[in-house]
C-alpha cells in the first residue's frame, strides 16, 4: 500500500468541503464546539471543568473529542468545530496546504517524548539496526505529527518507505493491533503511546528527535472567519488558555488541578503525572516570539508541508504559511 493514498483522499476531502467552511455570523454567538483530545492532559482542562470559558467568554462550549487532527480539520471544515485545542502541526499543514482556511492562534504544548514510533520486542530493532524496518507492516495516523515523525526517522535511517505495509490507524487502534501482535511497529501519542511502549522500544527519544529537527508541538487552531468574526471572543478563550497553563507552570496548583485534569483525560492521577511531565506550555511572551509564532512556526510547517510532499503524501505546499498563523488574538489576550 502506498502512503499517500488516504492522506490523498483527506486533502480531496478537506479541498471540497473547505468551501462550505462557516461559523455563525453577525451578532452574539450562543455557543460553539470546541475539539480536543481524550488522554492527552492539558491545564486548559481544569478551566474547562471549572465552567471557566462559559464565564468569561459568555457563550454555552460544546466539548468534543476526537481521535486525531486529520479529523478535527473535517470537523471545522464542516462547521461542525470552530476550535481546536492541541491540534497537530502536521494535520494543520495537510488541510491548509488543500486549502483549507485555518489558523494557528497559539502554541497550545511542545512534547517531544510524548510522540513516537515503537517497533515490537520481538524484533529486538534498535537504532543500530533499523534498516530491518524494510518489509514491516506499521500502524501510523495519517497525516498526523505522528506521521510526520514516522516519515523523518525513516529518511534518517535510511529506510525505504515503499517496501512498508503502511496502515492508517489512530493510536488507540494501532495500540491494540500492536498488544495483539499484528504491528511490527506503530505510531502515536499520549496513552496510546503508553500502552506500546509495553510492548516494544523506540528508535529515538525525544531529544534525539529534537536534535535532528523533528520538533513536535500542538496548536490551537480555528477557521480564519470565525476568528475574523468573533476576534474579541477567540482572545477570551486563549486567556483562560493562558492562566491556566501559568497556574500549571507555577508548580504551585499541581495539587488542585491534577486530579481534575486527570479525570477529565480520563486517566489515573500517576499517568497524568508522567505525562505532563514530558509537556512544555509556553508562555505568552515565549509563543508570540521568534522562536514561536513571530516566524520560526511558520517555517517548521514549511518544513513538514515539503516532506510530505517529498513522500507524495500531499501534492503540493504552499509557497508560505505566514498567513496560516493569526497571533492577534493571543497579543490582545495577554492585555485582558
């Protein structure tokens, strides 16, 4: 099976739909749905239990939750989602690359050990040995930063792809198949990740990814129109964004809102623990920097868009992604 082939199919999917993208105009919003991730433990999480957004935002939120960023691009190209918290870079880059009007408000969290590829211990495959990979069957999450880390570990090692039975399949899934024996190795994050690493190694940590340029951070991401028309309430909700992860940082809340966010993540207090252990939540000043969202964001997606395109995933780039990155509503929330 070839790689691209479902990434495909999404990209044709995103560029037909990405038309009828919409959120409700003219006047005051009475509620929006906004996306986020199951076993992915974020602060926002404790605001959003806390009824924090409704309050300061003054608008009912439908919470949804999915399995990938591939399907919260359909989700807001639909209109179903007018946000999406801790999107992945990579998805972002297929949608917008088809065409689909999004924009990154903020860097929602950075986890390089959170992300990975894990081949299975029977294999006994180390870095020293990867080119053995030719021929194996994987479990990735199309489109995915998932994905993204697969594609650029491969082209370290040096190994061939197309020789690769590639399967789609979001990290629960693939962590199944995995435990079951049917992957020789999988891909994904966060509790899935957890659960295959039970069952075999990575190839590199996540400083040894860093190092080699494979960044993996998350964004908040949102239709360019309805952050255009409802900019002051975009603003609002990356504040409670924003408090939350320095009442996080601080250290000094991690009593109070652990537990809320665990159970909200739908994990124990420990696995929430460790893994917003492995998490980085940028602050304010840091995200609207050079080294975020004041140009280095910008050029990492160029970067991720061209090796997708190298692989045939997608069929092209775009020739900049400085309009796909909108930092006013974060610049004005750090003045509410």
């Amino acid at each position: 099976m070839k790689l691209s082939t479902k990434l495909k199919g999404a990209v044709a999917t995103a560029a037909l739909v990405c038309s009828a993208q919409a959120a409700a105009a003219g006047g005051h919003l009475e509620e929006i749905t906004v996306a986020y991730f199951l076993e992915w433990p974020m602060p926002f999480q404790y605001s959003k239990v806390q009824g924090t957004y409704e309050e300061a935002m003054g608008v009912k939120i439908n919470w949804v939750s999915f399995d990938t960023g591939t399907a919260m691009s359909a989700a807001m190209a639909s209109g179903d989602v007018q946000i999406a918290v801790s999107q992945g870079v990579p998805p972002f880059v297929v949608a917008t690359s088809a065409g689909q009007d999004l924009q990154v408000l903020d860097v929602a969290v950075s986890y390089a050990d959170n992300d990975n590829c894990v081949v299975a211990e029977a294999l006994e495959i180390d870095a020293s040995s990867a080119g053995e990979l030719a021929g194996k069957k994987v479990g990735v999450p199309i489109g995915t930063a998932a994905h993204y880390g697969f594609l650029k570990q491969m082209e370290h090692f040096g190994v061939d792809i197309g020789t690769m039975e590639i399967v789609d399949m979001a990290p629960p899934e693939g962590a199944a198949a995995f435990a079951q024996g049917n992957l020789d190795m999988v891909c994904g994050w966060g509790g899935s990740l957890r659960r295959m690493l039970e069952h075999g190694n990575v190839l590199l940590t996540g400083a040894e990814k860093t190092e080699l340029g494979i960044l993996v951070f998350d964004v908040t991401s949102a239709p360019t129109d309805f952050i255009a028309e409802e900019s002051e309430l975009v603003s609002k909700f990356l504040a409670v964004t924003a408090e939350a992860n320095e009442m996080w940082n601080s250290g000094a809340n991690t009593a109070e809102m652990l537990p809320v966010i665990a159970k909200d993540a739908g994990m124990d207090e420990e696995a929430t623990a460790q893994t917003m252990a492995t998490f980085v939540f940028p602050s304010v000043e840091d995200q609207l920097s050079a080294g975020w969202l004041g140009g280095n964001a910008q050029e990492f997606m160029k970067g991720v868009a061209g090796v997708f395109v190298n692989a045939g995933s997608i069929p092209s780039a775009r020739d900049s992604y400085e309009g796909a990155v909108n930092a006013g509503p974060l610049a004005d929330a750090s003045n509410m």
